[in-house]
C-alpha cells in the first residue's frame, strides 16, 4: 500500500512537470497518418508523455506491429475530450482504489460540467477509438484503443495477444 501511494505521489508530479520535445514526438508519430499525429497532439502533455514511454517500452520489447504502435500512442487520446488536470487524475485513482462504486456512479450518464472528468475518464477508450477511425488508423489499432481498459482473462486472438501487450505496458508506465 505504501508502495503505490509512493507511485501514485510520484505520478501526480511526473504529471506537473511531463514534457515532450517536439523532435521525440515527430521520431515516434511519423508512421502515423497526419490526422492521427494531430490526434496525438491533441492529447495533454501528461498524456503525451505517458503514450511515448507505452511505445517505447513496446518498441524496447522487440514489438514491431504498427498497428500495436499506433495503439500506445493513442490509447489515452479521448481523455483530450475533458483535459484531465493532474488534480481530477489523483481523485479518480482514489476513487477508484478507496470508493470504487462512487467512481462507478460519478462517470455516468452525460458528461455535464461537474461530472465531466469522471465520465469521459470512463469513456475515453470508446471516444479514443472513434477519433483514431476517423483520423484514419487500422481497424486493428481501433480495436486496441476500444479493448485497452477491458479486463481480459483468456487470449484465444492475436488482437488478444496484442491487447495483453499493450495492457501490461500500459499498466506498468
């Protein structure tokens, strides 16, 4: 417990003072259609940060699949739809772990002004989804954004067997 609330503390101010050049986002986006390199940059500095450390892991690992790629630098893109501040971040992870069922309760419904973070914090895999098929991504790396917070207990696929991946990336960046 001691550990995470460590991690969780150190995160919050990873979050405050997260930067990314535009040299290091041009390196990882250019296999990116120009729409969903905007899409990217649509995404809070924070969120940035966190997509480039998914992909370099991945990319560390030895995985090549670009539509996985594509996937890590996009997966957290639909949270740009309420520009998620470090401070509704931290109370969504406290939510989470201490009053999950109040978490569940608050990101219902429509997102109005008050609830909003809450509610596209729980949407943001569907709405990342949408905004990369738009922006012109894989059906493969669609299906990743959609899937990525999805509690998965058997792989029988491989979108499966990517999805494990970027989840056990995702989860430890």
């Amino acid at each position: 417990m001691i550990k995470t609330a460590c991690y969780r503390v150190g995160q919050f101010f990873r979050g405050l003072t997260a930067r990314v050049s535009d040299e290091e986002a041009e390196r990882a986006t250019r296999t990116l259609t120009a729409e969903a390199q905007a899409l990217f940059r649509r995404q809070t500095i924070q969120d940035q940060r966190h997509a480039l450390a998914v992909y370099g892991a991945i990319r560390q690992a030895g995985h090549t699949n670009p539509h996985l790629l594509a996937a890590a630098l996009l997966h957290d893109a639909g949270k740009a739809a309420a520009r998620l501040s470090p401070v509704h971040r931290s109370i969504i992870v406290l939510l989470g772990r201490f009053a999950p069922s109040l978490l569940a309760r608050l990101s219902q419904g429509e997102p109005r002004s008050w609830n909003r973070p809450f509610v596209v914090h729980a949407q943001h895999p569907q709405i990342g989804a949408r905004w990369a098929e738009e922006a012109g991504c894989s059906p493969l790396a669609v299906a990743l954004i959609r899937r990525h917070e999805e509690k998965q207990i058997v792989v029988q696929t491989e979108q499966d067997r990517l999805l494990a991946i970027l989840q056990a990336v995702d989860d430890a960046n």
